[in-house]
C-alpha cells in the first residue's frame, strides 16, 4: 500500500514535469557591491535597507564571462562596484506562475573599488618607567 502511494506521487511529479514550459533565458543586470566573490560566484548588494537589511543576489559563473574595464576575474574583490549582466532562467509551472531559476553572469563590468580609507591606528603603549622596573 505504502509502495503504490510512493508510485503515484512520483508519477504525479511526473505529470506534473511534463506540464511545465521549457527554461528560457532572461537577460538582466545588477549593478551593486560585490560582497564576496570566487571562480564559480559573485554575490552583488543591489539594496541596502536598514529595516530589512541588505539585498545580495548571488550569480553562477560558468564559462569566462566577458570583464569590461579589468582584464581577469581576479582583479575584482569585495568592496568593489560592479554591474553583472545575466541570464535569469525562468518556466512556468504547471500551475501557471513564473519558477526563476539559476543566473548566469555573462558580462561583469568593473566600475569602481570602495574608497580608501587608512588603516586605524592602535594606541601606543605607554613605555615602560625603566625606574619601575629596577
């Protein structure tokens, strides 16, 4: 009884498979902070809200995107603002809505790295009185 339950539920997801569009890719850019990024990810703040917090959208890298004002993907870094251009795939579900799917960074453009700001300085320590310690 158990087995026959499990077969038709994944006979329904199947069903229900079939019923659902083709991914087609969706063309779309972010232009943000780079809040962390490897060969594979670049996760780009777009927003900042101090109610709800931060908006991070994380993209695929697959491939070698194209790099505009920067020779290699390694010469960006957190901190850095960037534009990401992408392809969102998207299909409707067998219930009609919208399922987004992965993004695929196709153009990352370099815009610019965060302001400098000098390293804090530590309080000196005061010198030890050489008196004190005999």
């Amino acid at each position: 009884m158990v087995l026959f339950a499990l077969c038709l539920a994944v006979s329904a997801h199947g069903e229900e498979g079939a019923k659902q569009s083709e991914p087609v890719g969706v063309m779309k850019e972010v232009t943000g902070t780079v809040s962390a990024i490897d060969n594979h990810c670049i996760a780009v703040v777009y927003k900042h809200d101090a109610a709800t917090g931060d908006y991070e959208l994380p993209i695929t890298i697959e491939d070698s995107p194209q790099m505009e004002h920067v020779e290699f993907l390694n010469q960006i870094k957190a901190g850095d603002t960037v534009t990401v251009k992408y392809e969102q795939m998207t299909e409707m579900g067998a219930d009609g809505k919208e399922i987004i799917g992965d993004k695929f960074a196709k153009t990352i453009i370099f815009l610019r790295s965060p302001p400098y700001r000098p390293p804090e300085k530590e309080e000196a320590e005061e010198p030890l009185d050489s008196e004190q310690d005999r």
